[in-house]
C-alpha cells in the first residue's frame, strides 16, 4: 500500500576512523529512522562527510535523529539537512517525447502533412488499424479526482499530480507504457465516468487512482461495464493482486496451507474489499470482516464475506489476519493467537509492530512497507494491451499474483520493486490468461 514518505538527506561528517559510520546508522535506527542511498562526497585524513538519506515520520521526528547524532559522539557533526525529494521533482517527473527524429524535409512531410493524411484516410476506413500506425494501444490514462491521495486524505486533484506523474514514471521504467495523468475537478460519479468516456478513445487502458471510497466503487464498475478498454482501481485491485502475493508467501514461510485456512480482514475501505474479493476468487474457504461503516459490512456481505462480531473474535477465529484500517496500534498482542500469519498493513505506523505480533506468538508477521503496488500494475496493464484484452479480469489478477510469487527469492515476502524479472513476468502471466480467455 503507497504511503507518503517524509525523506530528508543528511550531510554527516564523521572521523575518518572505523566504526563512526555504524554509530551514525546505530542512532537513527534506535529512533526508528530508515537509512536509504548514502553517498560519500568527501574523504579527508580526519573526517569523511557522506550524505545520507533517511525516511523519518515527521519534522520533528527528524529534528530529533539530528539533535541525537549531534550528541552521539564527539566528532560526529550534521552539517545540512536537504531535501532531494522537492528537487526530484522540481519541473515535473514526466514530459511527451517523440518516438520519431525529425532531421530533413522529407522527414516532416511523414511525420506531419502531406504524408500523415494517408495515414488518417486508412484509419478512417477501418478504425483497428489504429492499433498499429498510433501509439493509443499503448497509452493508459491514470485518472484522479484527488479525493484519496496517498494517505494524506482528499487534497485535490492538482495536489495529486506528483503521484499520477509518479505512476506515469513507473509505467515507462518497468512496463514501457506512456502513462498521461488526466485531473478531474469532479468527484460526482455521473461526470467521472461520462468524461472518461468521452475520452477513452485516445487511451488503450484506463488506471483510476487515488479516487476515494464510496463513489471509487460505482465509477469503477461502470466504466468497466461501458467500455471495451481495460480499466482498473489500482488501489483496489493493485493493492489485492500485491497482498495475495504477500499472503501466499507467508504461508509457504509459515508452513499454513491456506486452502484450509480462516482470513480475518480488518477494515472493508477501498482496500479491504478488494483484498476480501481477491481472496475469495482464489479459492480460501472463509474470509471474516470487520468495520465501524455499515455500509462497508453490508458490501462485504454482498460480495461473499462473513462478519465476525467483533476484533476480538476475529482474532480468535483467523488463521491469517491482514489489516488496512489506518489505525496504529488496532491489534493488541494480547489478541494475536499462536501460529498465526498477521498482515498489518497500514502505513506508515501498523495496526501491530511485526516483532510485537511474533513475540506474542504469530507464526509470520509484516508490515505495509514492503507491500507495494508497483509489483503489480505495471504488469497487469502490459499483459492487457499485449493482449489487446477489453477487461481486467479475477483471473488475470490472480495470475499477476501468482507471478509475483514466482518471482519472490526464498525468505523474501515478495520481489524487489526494481526487479525487472517481476515486471516481466507479471506481463507474461497477464497476457497468458487474457490471450486464453
């Protein structure tokens, strides 16, 4: 599940002398600091200076690593703080760029007029061979209304872009698809889906994004029901495919056949069903729900789940419990039952720390932060277009889930994002099942 990270780059000088670094990276790991890229800019006879990414959770959980380095021994000095994450992004993350060099004359007259009308007259009488002279079969539109970004709730649209930008990077890295972010001033279902349709026509799939529950859930199942591209909820079903994986793996860890297994799901959002869906697609015998929304519960019935009477009880009666409520701390590991799988996913604090859940007797424990949509929908939408596939469809999902699975190292809960083997092998997976079916 995609979290917002708070990511700063410290500038530390340290004594050149063994040791120094492992007490630099020893303090900000005891306050729960996450170390990223660190880079040496200078080598002196007495000190080094390096720069140093760290994931904190706040401003002042930062300024608190900062004082604590300064502290941690003489010698040891934060120079700077910088933000590399703002510059990552100054000017935008994505652009449009030509496929084709334009060097001559003759060259223009090709690409552009006069030669371009033969082009459009063939289109004219027989509209699939667009598929071939356009790059439309190879275009997704990632479409936002901004009520839903990251975890940071309904900011807008425009203050979304950076995460469509984002998703369009990803596409182009790991899939080779132009992702195009299309920003939507309306939340209202009626206007969503009729101005998706109106331009669905320049896309080869649609991604939704970031678009927030309930009204997520009729925009979807009507632009799936109306158009014959693939469109998909990333946070939804990219979310479920990553989870399933996930959950897979940690039964092959655990040694737990999930077949014969009861799954406790905490929280029925967005998220929650369509991890509950997935679940119960791929065959689990009972999947158990809760929420505070009645609403959530009664879509979580209508779709195949069964409700437990409370967290309590869930708990009691899950063999793997995954959680996606948002709320620290939720789970109690005086609830955790011994030789359970525990998924808590929520970000960027869990319903239950991993090492609390297996000290109180879980058989696998995880947390959010390796479980990451990036796995899944570049993938999925290759598979998709190469297959010219009208729908994404429970089949297609689990063999994305299951390629994610194949492609997991042992000990690992699933691949690296930057892994190109998984990408590859979720596509192929994807355009198996679509070219079958």
């Amino acid at each position: 599940m995609e979290v917002p990270e708070f990511m700063r780059n410290l500038i530390i000088e340290t004594p050149s002398s063994p040791g120094n670094l492992a007490k630099v990276a020893m303090t900000i790991g005891k306050l729960e600091g996450d170390i990223g890229d660190i880079q040496t800019i200078k080598i002196g006879t007495l000190s080094t200076i390096r720069d140093v990414a760290v994931q904190c959770r706040n401003e002042a959980h930062l300024l608190e690593i900062v004082e604590a380095l300064n502290e941690v021994c003489e010698g040891i000095v934060v120079h700077a703080v910088t933000d590399d994450v703002l510059q990552a992004h100054e000017g935008g993350k994505i652009g449009m760029k030509s496929t084709t060099e334009i060097r001559s004359l003759g060259d223009l007259r090709r690409v552009y007029t006069p030669g371009v009308a033969n082009v459009c007259e063939i289109i004219k009488d027989d509209p699939e061979q667009a598929n071939y002279f356009t790059g439309i079969p190879n275009t997704v539109a990632i479409v936002t209304d901004g009520t839903a970004i990251l975890g940071l709730g309904n900011i807008g649209p425009v203050a979304g872009m950076p995460v469509m930008e984002g998703k369009a990077v990803l596409f182009d890295q790991f899939a080779g698809i132009s992702g195009i972010p299309i920003l939507l001033n309306t939340s209202d279902p009626d206007e969503v889906v009729n101005t998706v349709k109106h331009i669905h026509k320049g896309f080869g799939g649609i991604l939704l994004e970031d678009i927030g529950s309930p009204h997520c859930f009729e925009i979807e199942r009507r632009l799936k029901a109306e158009l014959s591209i693939p469109v998909m909820h990333d946070d939804q079903h990219g979310t479920a495919v990553v989870t399933l994986a996930s959950v897979i793996s940690a039964c092959k860890q655990a040694g737990v056949k999930l077949a014969d297994s009861t799954i406790g799901q905490v929280g029925l959002g967005a998220a929650g069903l369509a991890i509950s869906r997935m679940l119960l697609a791929y065959g689990v015998k009972e999947v158990k729900g809760i929420d505070r929304d009645e609403i959530a519960c009664q879509r979580f019935v209508e779709h195949g789940g069964a409700l437990a009477d409370s967290l309590e009880d869930l708990m009691a009666t899950s063999d793997i419990v995954v959680a996606t409520t948002g709320v620290a701390g939720l789970i109690k590991p005086e609830m955790v039952r011994k030789g359970q799988i525990i998924l808590a996913l929520s970000n960027p604090n869990a319903e239950i720390n991993p090492k609390a859940a297996l000290a109180a007797g879980a058989a696998f424990a995880a947390d959010g932060r390796l479980v990451n949509n990036v796995l899944g929908f570049p993938g999925i939408f290759r598979g998709a277009l190469n297959a010219y596939a009208k729908d994404i469809t429970y089949p297609m999902l689990i063999a994305a889930a299951l390629a994610i699975v194949d492609s997991t190292k042992p000990g690992d809960l699933v691949p690296h994002p930057l892994d190109p083997n998984v990408h590859e092998n979720v596509a192929a997976a994807v355009e198996r099942v679509a070219t079958e079916g």
